[in-house]
C-alpha cells in the first residue's frame, strides 16, 4: 500500500484528507508544516507528497525545493493544494507535479494521486 505524507497545519483539513485518502486504499501520515513533512520525508520515503502552501516553519514551496534539492527525494511526486497560492505553485512547474485549489474536489485529488503513482 503506497504511503501518502500530508503537510497541513490545518488539523482539520489534514483529517478530511488522511480519511478521503485512506479510504482510496493508501497508507497516510501526516505532518502539521513543512519542516515536520520535511522529517518525515526523509524517514519514511514516502509515494507521494501532498502539501498545503502557507504553512508555519516552512511554506509548501521551501518543503517541495528541499526535496527536489535532495537527489534522494527529488523522485517523489509533489500536489500541492491551495486556497489562494495556486497561481505560484503552477509558476513553479519544476517543483509541483499538480496544483489543486481549494477547495478541491475529492474524486480530482484521488485521480491525480493514482496518476501521479500509476
């Protein structure tokens, strides 16, 4: 089963997102900003990294550049979800491999996770 880190500092988004992807058929762990998605990146090599933007100790952004920078971590596909910055995680192609806004539909999020992962 394909592990799923979820970086949200909003505990109640985190919970729909874990449930909705749980309920796909994945394994979830989460993480309430990007230096702890960042952590458990780094320890568990995850299948896929699904980010929010704004985020305390460190942005969406600062979490996909330090695992692109890592030759180790560069490989693992990257949402990002948004309610207002999706403008820039589109400007930054390199970093994301899908920009979702929020509020986003569940069947689009579980489409382009199984994608991202087929």
């Amino acid at each position: 089963m394909p592990l799923i880190v979820i970086a949200e500092d909003e505990f109640l988004i985190a919970d729909v997102l874990a449930i909705m992807l749980e309920d796909a058929g994945y394994e979830v762990a989460t993480a309430s900003h990007g230096r702890a998605a960042l952590a458990l990146v780094r320890e568990k090599r995850p299948s896929l990294v699904v980010t929010d933007f704004m985020m305390p100790l460190m942005t969406g952004l600062e979490l996909a550049r330090a695992m692109r920078a890592d030759e180790e971590l560069a490989h693992i596909p990257v949402i990002l979800t948004s309610g207002a910055q999706g403008s820039i995680g589109r400007a930054h192609p390199d970093m994301f491999d899908a920009v979702l806004d929020k509020p986003y539909n569940e069947k689009k999020l579980i489409e382009t996770v199984s994608r991202l992962l087929s």
